[in-house]
C-alpha cells in the first residue's frame, strides 16, 4: 500500500495484549481491566439472581460505564497524529514520565 506507521497511518489496537508493546513499531492500545469487567459482571448477575427469587418484577436495565487507558506507543505518535488525543471525551491519556 505504501503507507508509513505513523506518518501516514495511526494504528490502535484494543485490550493491550502482551504482544503489542512488542510489535513493530510497537502498537498503542485501548486497556480495559478486564478484572473489573468480570466483577460488576457476576455482581449484576448476583442481583438479577437474588431479584428473580425474592421480586416477581425483574431488575430495571443498568448501565455501568469503565474508563478504558489510552496506553500510547509509536504506532500512533503524537507527533504525527494531527490531534491532541487528551481532549477526547472519556480517554485517559496517562501522562508521560521523563
């Protein structure tokens, strides 16, 4: 295609698997905590349980909302990228450490 990474093209991986800080170059990804997903999960089917045994009404839909980690590397450096990236609604851009 000749495309160059990051000069023509940022790339953004999700869930900051091992292998991404090791790729080439290496890939900046969204993190979620995954052991946070898990908890509120069964937490939500904890009380959709107890709710159905005690309630004859089932729970009101629930939303919950997790801040993901912008975790940047030089897939899409900031240089380059055209934007600031911490001006995006709902990212948390962890600040750099010299």
């Amino acid at each position: 295609m000749g495309r160059r990474v990051p000069q023509d093209l940022a790339i953004v991986g999700f869930d900051n698997t091992p292998e991404a800080a090791f790729f080439w170059p290496p890939l900046t990804t969204m993190y979620q905590q995954l052991i946070d997903v898990g908890r509120i999960a069964v937490k939500n089917l904890h009380e959709i349980i107890l709710s159905r045994q005690t309630q004859n009404e089932p729970l009101p839909p629930s939303l919950t909302k997790l801040k993901p980690e912008l975790i940047i590397r030089a897939s899409s450096s900031l240089q380059y990228s055209g934007i600031l990236l911490a001006n995006l609604p709902g990212l948390s851009v962890p600040e750099e450490k010299n």
